[in-house]
C-alpha cells in the first residue's frame, strides 16, 4: 500500500458534458479522499460544462473533436497521442462517451477506469434509465469497472445499488443514481491511488485479494457506509 508521503497518483479525466463526476474527485482530492493529483480534463466536447469546472479548480484542460479529423482512426490516434503526453498513472472516463479503440484500451490496460450507470452486466450501452422504469425493475445503480475493448465491458470493481420508486421519473432516478456515482467512483479511485487496488490482465486485486466479485457499497448514511460482497 502506498503511503501519504508517497507522490500522488496522476489522474486525467476524460468527460463529455456535465463533469459532475469530475467535480466529485476534484473535491475528493481536495478533502485528501484521494491521494491524486489531475493533470489535465480532456472533452470531445468543447460546451460541456465540465471544462469550466476544471478551470475553476485551476485544472488544464484540452478540447478533441471528433469533427476536427478526417477519419475516425485520425481522431483516435490524436486522442491516445493527447493523453499519453501526461503520462498520467490513472484515466478516468467520467462521462465520456466515445467508445475508446482498442489501441487505447490497450495502452492503458489496468490504469483505465469508467463510470456506468447500471449494475453491470445488466443495461451496458445508452438510455439504462428508460430501459429499467420499461422492464419494472425494484433496482437500479452504477458500476465502476476496469475498461476492456467490449462496450461498458471489463472487470467490475465496485457496485451501488439505489431503488427504483413507484413514481421515479429518467430524471428522479438519474439523480440518485448519480449521487451514488459521485461517492463511489472516489471511493474506488482513492483505493486505486493508495495502491490497495490493481488490475492485471483481466484480473482485479484488492488489498491484495482476489476480487472475485464486484465490492457492493450501500451509501446509506454518510455515518454508516456499509462494504460486502
Ligand atoms: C454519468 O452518470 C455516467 O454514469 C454516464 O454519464 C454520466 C456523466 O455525468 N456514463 C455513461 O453512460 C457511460 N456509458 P457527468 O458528466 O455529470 O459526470
């Protein structure tokens, strides 16, 4: 495990729009939740709201349209070229979504962290609010998995699970289940940056255990935060 005299962990974040993830590990790391350090925000997206979050936390921040490149290889090769230049220690895709190719899942195999919000391997893909109030499921929730080259593929580290309620709207459900993405994607990240967690190959280790199954976090209470599986 590595220790608060060590040198933070170096983080880039990938995002789309709204960065509320962003801004939970920004303050995650401000609280000394993680011990990191964020070298820069890159967006595909230069109106997403997340890169003023970034700035104002005094983050750089870096803007790749898909649209400013001849090809799809073009862009993907940029953005690899992008991110590989801060050599960060730790990606995070908080919100991105473009599917990364293979040459970057590869590149940052076991370094590559995604947020999604079902509980993974139900619902991979877009719409996971619509497609839960469609199917009446009691339960909703977010995953935080290690990323593989399948779409919201790769071995899942940590799960939270929030009740879907009688009169949930998209929108009521997604702001639950967001809450529970922006305590437990730190949560997981801080475990990544005291070197408690590690992924190798498609294997994932915590505090130096087989993890044979997703941790389940309940985010109860603050006070109360309970750990199984
Ligand atoms: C998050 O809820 C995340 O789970 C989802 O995008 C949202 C981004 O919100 N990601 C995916 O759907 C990836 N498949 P944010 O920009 O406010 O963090």
């Amino acid at each position: 495990m590595n220790h608060q005299s060590d040198p933070p962990l170096t983080l880039v974040v990938l995002i789309s729009n709204q960065g509320s993830n962003l801004q939970a590990i920004i303050d995650a790391i401000a609280n000394q939740e993680i011990h990191g350090k964020i070298l820069a925000v890159v967006s595909n997206n230069p109106d997403a709201p997340g890169l003023d979050k970034a700035q104002k936390a005094g983050i750089a921040t870096a803007v790749t349209e898909r649209s400013g490149f001849a090809t799809r290889k073009d862009f993907d090769h940029h953005l690899l070229q992008l991110v590989r230049a801060y050599d960060p220690g730790l990606v995070v895709l908080a919100g991105f979504m473009l599917i990364l190719d293979d040459n970057f899942v590869n590149h940052f195999h076991g370094r590559l962290l995604n947020v999604h919000p079902s509980l993974l391997p139900k619902y991979p893909g877009l719409n996971t609010y619509g497609r839960v109030l469609d199917a009446n499921d009691a339960v909703h929730g977010c995953s935080i998995h290690f990323v593989s080259s399948q779409l919201d593929g790769g071995p899942v580290v940590a799960q939270s699970e929030v009740p879907v309620r009688v009169n949930d709207s998209k929108d009521s459900l997604s702001a639950r289940v967001q809450d529970a993405e922006h305590k437990l994607y730190p949560m997981v990240i801080g475990w990544f940056a005291r070197g408690r967690l590690r992924c190798e190959h498609e294997t994932i280790t915590l505090d130096g255990k087989l993890l044979e199954k997703p941790r389940v976090i309940a985010f109860t209470d603050p006070a109360e935060t309970v750990e199984s599986g």
